[in-house]
C-alpha cells in the first residue's frame, strides 16, 4: 500500500483544513486508517482512527474539533479540522494497517502550522 498526504498548510487560529490521504489500493477492506500527528521535539502521536466497520477513536485533544472520514470510491482517507489551534501545528501523516497478514504503510507527511 503507498499513501499520499495532501492538503495541510497555514491557517490561522479557530480555522479549518482537510487532509486528504489517497492510496495505491482499495481502502474498502483495510482494517484501521489513521492519522498521526508529530510536532517538533515531541514523539509522533494518534491524532483519528477509522476501522473497516465504520468506528472510530480521537485522541482527547481533538475530539469535537477533528473528523476523520473515508470514501470508499476515491480510496482516500480525509481529516477535517476545525477550531484549530496553535498547539496542533505539527506535521500530519496518515496510516494504513490493511490485515494482520499485510505490512503497514505510511504516508509521506503533510505539514500544518496554525498562527495564533
């Protein structure tokens, strides 16, 4: 499976962004996609999951502010990000954990910064 991150960018505080993950396969049958985040000096953290049945886990931090969708018939994956916050700058990179059976894969990283 390759990824590709797209989407982030400089926003302002209480802005949105969407990041958009397309992959090389059909997403329909993978298991979790998600989105990770890393910010300078910190270890790279579990920002949105969404599993193949439809649920989904936030990390506390972004609950209520970020939503994490797929759409099955682009293969993509999106994050929409609303009330951003200075502290969310990081960059973001998406995930795909296919099967046990399959190697994850990671995207290449899209950067959001948010000015205060």
């Amino acid at each position: 499976v390759q990824l590709q991150a797209s989407g982030g960018g400089l926003v302002q505080a209480g802005g949105s962004l969407r990041l958009s993950c397309v992959a090389s396969v059909s997403i329909f049958s993978i298991n979790v996609m998600s989105w990770y985040r890393q910010a300078p000096g910190k270890q790279r953290e579990l920002v949105a999951a969404s599993t193949s049945g439809s649920m989904t886990n936030y990390a506390d931090s972004v609950k209520g502010r970020f939503t994490i969708s797929r759409d099955n018939a682009k293969n993509t994956v999106y994050l929409q990000m609303d009330s951003l916050k200075p502290e969310d700058t990081a960059v973001y990179y998406c995930y795909a954990a296919p099967d046990p059976y399959t190697p994850s894969a990671w995207g290449q990283g899209t950067q959001v910064t948010v000015s205060s």
